[in-house]
C-alpha cells in the first residue's frame, strides 16, 4: 500500500510545474507571433501616413484656389497666410506632413501644386507626394 501512494504522491509531484523546455517553447512562440504583429502594423502606420499627407495637401490646394477668388491669383501664398486669412484650419496637419516636413507650393499660372518630400525627407526622389499628381 505504501509502494502506490509513494508512486501517486510521485506522478502528482511531477504534474504541478512546467519544464524549463516547455516555458522556453512558450516565450518563443509568443516572440514569433509579436514580430509577426509588428511587422503588420508597422506597414499600415506607413500606408496610413501616406493616405494622410495626400488628404492634407488635397485641403492645403483647396485652400489656395479659395484664396485666390478674395486675393491676387497672381501671386503664391504660404500655407501660414492661409491660416490667417481662414482658408484652411490650423490642425496638425497644416504645420508640415506626416514626416514633420513643410509643404512645398508651385502656383503656375491658374493652377497649384502641393509637394511633400514623402517618407525618404529629400526633395525631388520617387517617394514624393504631389497634389494633383502627374
């Protein structure tokens, strides 16, 4: 009789933890899955900072054919005497894109266009996003 409670008492000892092995395979696992999320979501933060900077540069030239009906077309305003003169709020967005860079403006004749650098910062590279494009 002491020979099975001593087996007993000896699974039951067995059962109450995990092995180091099995808590390794467990972190490892839960790290894959992590990266995995990070990954994802790093690449939406991107294509969300993108969708974000062509609707503030779409408000921004808005802003400046509005402009022109109270003020000379001729001329070229700033974002910044925009927001003064009401055109456009000032949000978040109209201080810069979502990199922190300032707008770019090209007035030609009847027309505007609004330049951000894109992701890369630097000027004129294939990442830029132009308002209207082409």
């Amino acid at each position: 009789m002491r020979v099975v409670q001593a087996r007993v008492r000896k699974r039951r000892r067995a059962r109450r933890g995990f092995s180091l092995i099995e808590i390794v395979v467990a972190i490892a696992i839960i790290a894959m899955i992590s990266g995995g999320v990070a990954v994802a979501v790093i690449t939406q933060k991107k294509k969300a900072d993108i969708s974000l900077t062509r609707t503030n540069a779409q408000s921004i030239r808005i802003g400046v054919k509005s402009w022109w009906v109270t003020h000379d077309s001729a001329s070229c305003p700033t974002v910044k005497m925009l927001v003064a003169d009401g055109e456009i709020d000032k949000n978040k967005g109209v201080e810069g894109d979502a990199w922190q860079q300032p707008w770019r403006l090209k007035c030609e004749e009847t027309d505007v266009t609004v330049l951000s650098n894109g992701p890369d910062k630097t000027p004129d590279t294939d990442d830029d996003i132009r308002v209207p494009t082409g």
